[in-house]
C-alpha cells in the first residue's frame, strides 16, 4: 500500500526513520546475528576462546534428554494454557455480549488480569495455593487431598498453567467480545427468522464468523505460552520441582544465564526463534497481520 | 441480543459473575492477605476480611528498607518500574510515529528495506534472543542503568504498524491543502497529523505503559543491583526458601505492583479497547 | 490578479501521457471550466496549475511569472477540493486562519481577513464548530473561506458541489458565480456536469482523453461544436446524430433517404447533428421524414418524445416546448431546419 500523495525531502526521511532503525540494528539484528554465530561455536572451559563446532551445539541439545523433556513440559504447558485462555473466555464474551444490564461492569472487570504481569499473576496463585499458607491449599488438605506443588511435578505444572491462564483470559475475552460485537445483527436475526434456534445459530454462524479471531487468539496464546509465561515459572516454581516446570525459555535463561553454556543456550535460542518465525508465518497464511505484546 | 427465551435471562448474568469471582477472587485474596500480620496470614484459617494492618503493612513496605532487597525500599522498585515503563511507552510512540511518517509520507530509496527491517522485529519478542541482548547491552555498557532497562525494548514493530496503518487512512487532499497552506512536512507533522493521532496516542500508550511495567525477564537480566530493579521482579527475591517470607509485605508488594496499570486500563479504557483490538487487525 | 497561461502543458505518469499539449490564455478576472467526462484528465491539469503535480512539458504561468519550478505556497494560488480537505481537528475559524498563520500575518489581521470572508459566505455564527459539526453546505462554504482568506491571483476548484445533493448544488453554483463577480478573481473551475459547466463559465475548455477539443464561450460551443464530442457534450438532452452521405452534387442525404437542406463536399461520410429542441413537427406536405414515435414523457416545462427515424431506423429525440399531446405509435412528420443542422466527418469527427 502506497500513499498517491507524499512530500519531497531528501534527508528528513532518513532522519525520522534512524531512531528505531539504529535502535532495531543495535538490539534486534546485531543480537540475533549473535545467538546464530555462538550456535556454532564452543567456549573453552575458562571462556578465552571459541571455536567454530558447525551443528555439534544443535547435535547436544537435540541429544539432551532434559532439552527433549522442556520440549514435552512446553507442549503440554502451551496447550493447556490456550486452551484454559480460550474457551472460559469465549463464554464469558458470549454472555457478555447478550447482557445489557451491568454489561460495562463485567467487561471493566473482566478487563484487570491484562494489566497483571504474568509473574504478579503467578505470585497471587501462588499465596492460594501454597501448601500450609494458602487458603486453597489449607482447603484441599481439608479434603484429604495431598497438595504439595513443591514436591508434586504434576501439581506444580498445574499451578502454573492456572496462573499464566488466568492472566490471559482478559486478552481473549475483549478479542472474543470485539469480534462478536462484529457480527452484523441482521444475520443473527435472518437466522432466527429461518427458524436458527440459540444454540444453532451460534455454531452456524457466530463460530465461523469468530474463526479468524478464534485463529489469531490461538497463535498469540501459544506465543504467549511460549516466551511470556516466564515470569509465573521463575516466580513460581523455579522450574522445578526436579524440572517438572521447566519450558523452553526458562531452559535457554537457565542454561545461558545460571549455567553460563553459551553454545548451547545460543543453539537453544536459533531453534526459538525457527518456531516463532514458523507461527508467525502460519498465522499470515491465515489472518493478515499479526501483532504481539 | 436479548434471546426470546427470556426465562433464562439471569443465566448469563450467572455465568459472568462466576468469570467475576475467578478473575477476583486471586486478587481479592491478595488484599486481604496486605492488611494482615504474617502470623495472622499463616494461621492456617485465614479470614477473607480485611484485617486492620492496611496502612501500616503499605507504608512500610513503601518506606523500609528490605533486607532480602539489600534495604532499597519498594518505593525505589515503584520509581525504577515507572522510569522504565514510561520510558519504554514513550519511547516507543516516538520513534515509531517518526519512522511511520517517514515509511508513509515519503520515497525514498530504501524506503521498503526500511519497512521490512522494522516489519522484521515483529516475529522475535526479545525472550528468543535474550541472551546475546544481553550481551549487546553488557557491551554497550548500559547494565543496571535505566537505558539498559528500557532502549533495548522499544524496538519493536507493533506500534509502526498501528501509526502505519492509520496514517494510510488519512486523505490525499488533506496533506495538499497543507501544502496550499504553506505547511512543510514538519510543519503538517506537528499541526495536523499529531492532533489528529490522539485517539491512537492514547490507546497505544495503554498498552505500551503495560507491555513495560510487566516486564520480567529483561530486568531481571539486565540489573544486578536491588536499587535498579524494578518491583514486579524485586518481589521474587522477597519469596525466600526459608519460613522468613514476610507475606504480609509480599502481597502489599504484589498490590502495588498491580495498581498502577490496572489504573491506566480503567482510567484510560476507552481508548484502550478499541485501540488494542485495532492494533492487532 | 493574474493572467494564467498554458503553452503546450503535457503529462505524463511513467511514460503515459494524460495530457497531451494543452494551448490557453486565461484572461485576468476570467471564469473558465474545464469539463468533459471521467478520467480524461480535468484534474491533472488544474493540479498542475496549483502545483501538485509536475509538469512533463510545456510551461504554466501565472501573471508573467513562469511557475513550473514554483512550490504550490509560493504560486499565489488556492484550492476547493473535491471532499473540502478540512482540517478535522480545527474549529472552522482555524481551518480559515491556518494558511495565514504561516505566512506570518499577525493576528489581528487574520482575524479581519477571516471575519470579512465568514461575513461574505454567512459563516459568522459558525466559527468556533469543527468540521464534523457542520452540514455538507456548510463545509463547502468553509472551504471556500479557506480560500478567499489568502486573497489569491487565482481560485482553483476540482468538482467542489459534486459532494452536495441536487438542490444545494444549484444554490451553491449562483453563489460560487456571484462570489466570483464579486471578488474578480481569475478562477479555474473542474467539473464534469455540464450544466454547471455552461452556467457558470465564461469560457469552457472541452477535454477528452486528454486534449482540449474546444475552448470557447458557452453559447459558442452551443452553436458551433467543433467536433462530435462537444456536440454530444455539450447540451441536455444530448444532440441527435444521424448517419448520412453527400452525394456526387454535395447534398447530404440521411441513411434512411431522406434528402437534407445542406451540402459536403461530395462523396464524403457525414454525421449529421440535430439538436432534440431543434427538430420541429411539420405540416405533413412538407415533412422531410417521419417520427415513429415510441415513448412520451410530459415534464411539464416540456415534452420529451422518444422515437425512431422511420420505422425501425435510427433513434431520435425530440424536445418540444409545453405540453404536447402526442401518443405512443403515432407517425410524426418532421421537419429539418437546415441553420440547426450540424455537419461532421464522419472519419475524423470535425466540424465540415
Ligand atoms: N498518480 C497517477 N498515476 C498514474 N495515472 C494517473 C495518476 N493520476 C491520474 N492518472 C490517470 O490520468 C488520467 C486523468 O486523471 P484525472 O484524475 O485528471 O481525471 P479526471 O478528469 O479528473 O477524472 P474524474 O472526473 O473522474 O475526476 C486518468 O486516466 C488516470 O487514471
Ligand atoms: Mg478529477
């Protein structure tokens, strides 16, 4: 898309766009670049120098058991967490598009968990659930049940994906709520004029009209999952226990940061951002543009 | 719409307000949990009313200085949060209502190379390439420093493409009246195109000043020292292993960390609304 | 005030040519319009005037002053546009003052230019409204303020009542003629309506695909098109063309046979013209044809008859002062007065 219409100028043009340029190739390409250049390479054991290894970075990590095991934790996480983002959302959206009364008032509220950070999120969950401290928590053993996310890998997967869920909820349900309002009203009305009962007419016409939005919530979750969540990890669970929790990106932060194995962190990084180029791209196939925060 | 099965009007009405209780129920809990005594948290009954600790639990975390905060006070993690989130929200805004203008309002060569290598920053949130950013940045020396905090993140994308996008929508004409008019593009910039941006302004400010004050990863990185940190990732260093946790602290902690954008939302929602779901159009 | 000269104004968009060599002298305090229908190149042409555009050959000048090189502020000029191009943020005081603001003039005379031009066009009371807040009238009227504030050499207009419904669009025309007369200001006006363009032109140039097919006063172009285009352009309803031939004596006779009271050069292809308010219904002994009559509509001021020349010949149109009572399948003896008949080549389309 072109403008007909623009203005002369020889040097004001690259003068407005040299702030973020310089800033995109400082922070954007230069490190990217990196993480491509240090996949290759291996530090010797006191970091003087480094040499160049081809794949053998991608070969160790592929080989590494605990890479495989982030890899099945991210699955299971990422799933999860849209599909727990997703589909309360879609009916609070679906409900919230029929009220009239208080409709403003649930959608405020609806609204707050958006302006929460992923690890404030995890720390509230966190006060429900932890064992001997949280009311939750204090609940379950109540009713016999053996909490202690601590100690229980499964538990502790669980807390995380209900927390980093929760946060996300709000996005999907003012997307939802957006694309329903969308829908022209006339051909929910021609529907029940064609006598579409309620529950017709919402799997006839309202879900494929709300597909592309459905679509794009999927791949922002999934992203979301991926790379944000971090902070309900870090906050939360630390990874643990024994790696129950470890995703990805905490293993590319604990490996490069905590173990300082550059190569490999690098490596685990190239192959991040294969997959979010891969969502972005398959996203495009689908739904235009996509924009993340 | 209204179903005609008007006998089962209150049951959105019920769905909504059980999607309430979840949405706040968490931070409900929180709350009370700041206005008690930590023994009183841990008494293993918790009330889920208020306790009477309100403003003695907030002033001091606001004013005491933390020991597992190396003493800083959380006042100070407030101040470095709402450096780097207005930095990186105003950061953001201007150099990408500058480049958006420049990629609209003009040709020039390498014009498209511009727009893909901006385009670009799209696909990589900075958590895939955290480490060597972390790198760049070490190297440019700006650890522990509000540019290190915030200048590696206000690349990105998004907002070009919202000004892009808007931009492209205003008229021919408009632009050749001004220049009737006498207007340079500076001129037209300042006069015509900002005034007439607000509405987008604002509603990218929302989410940019969110986007920032979140951030976990990145500060988490990039300070070593507690008075740089800011106090979405000071509260993890508050969680000891240790029964020490001063849970009544904790959680006046996690409800100032809270406030703040949740009150830019509310405040500013009317743009906020319409402006994120446009954005990501 | 200013003289605007085109001599030999061409354009093109990437090797297309849009415009090609256009010849004019617009005299000072003249109104001339440029008609003729879509895309054949109207707004190229007063763009280049104002400077939006640049000029690939040829030269434009204002006064004495050649401005090819000249940026549009600098041109002494100013423009209506098509959908007003008001500033949607500014009240309608400082859509009018804003160009002044930048040339410098204090306040207090941009106040007096601005008050002076909202007392002309009865915009006074709505000086503190933006643009959203006003009815399309009015806005069009903002943005003729917008351009009588900078007291200009020229006035350009690209189809500034196009946006306007019919009525108002009549209102709007007597004043824009009257603001005209009024100012004295040379002006330059687009449009393809060419009611409007006859109403209010002193001279009209006729452009199709990019030439000017003819440049002249409105009655002149009424009488004597130059070429087909204009005779079809030109007029409402539009003219009649006939299909003819002159003989080897030079009288042209019509397709169907009918001899005509006129002469061409012999053996040529001729298109005859006639206008609809021109053929007249004759005494049935001196009927050089007959009207097969298909359709009647009564307007009142006049009668449009619908019909074909012969039976199942060429169509024709016939306009006929007053209410006239003709049915539908009658067989109307007309009349051809020889001094309305207009004669082309057929090949080339021009005026024999
Ligand atoms: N920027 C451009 N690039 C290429 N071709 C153009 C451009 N602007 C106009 N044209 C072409 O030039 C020709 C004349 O366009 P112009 O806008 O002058 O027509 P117009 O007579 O004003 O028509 P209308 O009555 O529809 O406004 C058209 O064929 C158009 O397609
Ligand atoms: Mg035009």
């Amino acid at each position: 898309m072109q403008r007909r219409v623009v203005f002369d100028g020889k040097l004001l043009p690259y003068l407005l766009v040299a702030p973020q340029l310089a800033v995109t190739l400082v922070f954007f390409f230069w490190p990217a670049a990196e993480a491509v250049y240090f996949s290759t390479q291996r530090q010797d054991a006191f970091g003087l120098s480094t040499v160049f290894v081809g794949f053998e970075n991608f070969a160790a990590v592929f080989a590494d058991p605990g890479y495989l095991h982030s890899f099945q934790v991210t699955a299971i996480f990422s799933v999860a967490v849209t599909l727990l983002a997703m589909l309360p959302a879609l009916l609070l959206a679906v409900m919230a598009d029929r009220v009239v009364r208080f409709a403003s008032v649930y959608k405020t509220a609806l609204m707050l968990p958006y302006a929460v950070a992923p690890a404030i999120a995890g720390v509230l969950w966190l006060f429900l659930f932890a064992p001997g401290i949280g009311i939750v928590a204090n609940a379950l053993k109540w009713l016999g049940i053996d909490w202690n996310y601590l100690l229980n890998g499964n538990q502790a997967l669980l807390l995380v994906i209900v927390a980093a869920a929760w946060k996300q909820l709000s996005y999907n349900f003012l997307f939802f709520l957006a694309g329903l309002q969308a829908i022209p009203k006339s051909l929910l009305e021609a529907a029940s004029i064609d006598g579409a009962g309620g529950f017709l007419r919402f799997r006839t016409i309202v879900l494929p009209l709300l597909s592309p939005t459905t679509f794009f919530l999927f791949v922002v979750d999934v992203v979301y999952a991926f790379f944000e969540t971090f902070g309900v990890i870090h906050a939360v669970t630390g990874g643990g226990p024994s790696k129950a929790t470890e995703i990805l990106i905490y293993k590319v932060y604990y490996d490069g940061v905590v173990g300082l194995d550059l190569g490999g962190s690098s490596a685990q990084s190239v192959v991040l951002m294969i997959i979010v180029i891969a969502l972005t791209a398959v996203q495009f196939r689908y739904v235009e543009r996509r924009v993340h925060y | 719409m209204e179903s005609r099965s008007g006998h089962l009007s209150w049951l959105p009405h019920l769905i909504l307000v059980l999607g309430l209780a979840l949405v706040g129920f968490p931070i409900y809990v929180t709350f009370v949990g700041s206005t008690m005594t930590t023994p009183e948290i841990l008494s293993g009954h918790m009330s889920l009313i208020p306790g009477g600790h309100f403003v003695e639990n907030y002033l001091a975390a606001l004013t005491q200085g933390m020991p597992q905060l190396s003493g800083v006070p959380v006042a100070r993690l407030m101040l470095n949060s709402l450096i780097m989130a207005l930095s990186i929200a105003l950061g953001k805004m201007l150099i990408s209502f500058l480049s958006a203008y420049a990629i609209v309002f003009f040709r020039f060569p390498g014009r498209m190379v511009c727009f893909w290598m901006i385009f670009l920053t799209l696909m990589l949130p900075v958590e895939v390439r955290i480490v060597p950013t972390f790198q760049v940045t070490a190297n440019l020396g700006l650890i522990d420093t509000y540019g290190g905090l915030a200048i590696p993140l206000i690349a990105s994308a998004t907002a070009t493409l919202l000004f892009r996008q808007f931009f492209l929508t205003i008229p021919d004409e408009l632009i050749e009246a001004a220049r009737l008019d006498g207007a340079g593009p500076l001129r037209f910039l300042w006069d015509v195109l900002l005034p007439l941006s607000r509405t987008n302004l604002a509603a990218l400010f929302v989410i940019l000043f969110v986007y920032g004050w979140n951030q976990y990863l990145w500060p988490l990185l990039v300070t070593n020292t507690a008075s740089m940190t800011t106090l979405v990732v000071g509260i993890k260093s508050m969680l000891t292993v240790d029964a020490n946790t001063p849970w009544h602290l904790v959680m006046a902690m996690a409800i100032l960390a809270m406030a703040p954008p949740a009150a830019v939302v509310l405040l500013m929602q009317r743009w906020f609304v319409k402006g994120l779901v446009d954005a990501e159009k | 005030m200013a003289t605007v000269t085109l001599s030999a104004v061409t354009k093109s968009y990437a090797g297309n040519a849009v415009i090609h060599g256009i010849d004019c002298v617009i005299e000072d305090g003249e109104f001339v319009v440029i008609v003729g229908p879509s895309g054949c190149g109207k707004s190229t042409l007063l763009r280049m005037v104002a400077g939006l555009e640049a000029i690939t050959g040829g030269t434009i000048a204002i006064g004495d002053r050649v401005v090819n090189q000249v940026e549009p502020k600098d041109r002494d000029i100013a423009m209506v546009f098509q959908n007003y191009a008001l500033y949607p943020h500014m009240t309608v005081f400082q859509n009018m003052a804003y160009g002044l603001k930048i040339r410098g003039l204090s306040r207090d005379a941009i106040r007096a230019r601005v008050d002076k031009a909202a007392e002309i066009l009865q915009l006074g009371a709505l000086l503190e409204r933006t643009p959203r807040q006003l009815s399309g009238g009015q806005r069009q009227r903002v943005a003729m303020g917008r351009a009588i504030v900078r007291e200009p050499q020229v006035f350009l207009f690209d189809e500034p009542l196009s946006n306007l419904d019919a009525k108002l669009r009549v209102q709007m025309r007597v004043e824009i003629k009257r603001l005209q007369q009024r100012l004295g200001t040379t002006s330059i006006y687009v449009t393809h309506d060419q009611t409007e363009a006859m109403t209010l032109a002193d001279r009209l140039i006729v452009l199709n695909g990019g030439i000017a097919e003819q440049i002249g006063r409105p009655i002149e172009l009424y009488e004597r098109p130059a070429s087909l285009f204009v005779a079809g352009f030109i007029g409402s309803p539009a003219m009649n063309f006939l299909d003819g031939a002159a003989g080897d004596d030079g009288r042209v006779v019509l397709a169907g046979g009918t001899v005509l009271a006129a002469t061409a050069p012999a053996g040529s292809g001729v298109t005859v013209g006639i206008r609809p308010e021109h053929l007249v219904p004759a005494a049935e002994s001196e009927a050089a044809a007959h009207l097969h009559v298909d359709m009647v509509e009564l307007l009142g001021a006049d009668t449009i008859v619908y019909g074909t020349l012969g039976e199942g010949g060429p169509a024709l149109l016939l306009r006929l002062a007053g209410i006239a009572q003709i049915a539908a399948g009658t067989r109307l003896p007309l009349g051809f007065p020889p001094e309305q008949l207009h004669l082309f080549d057929r090949a080339t389309g021009k005026r024999l």
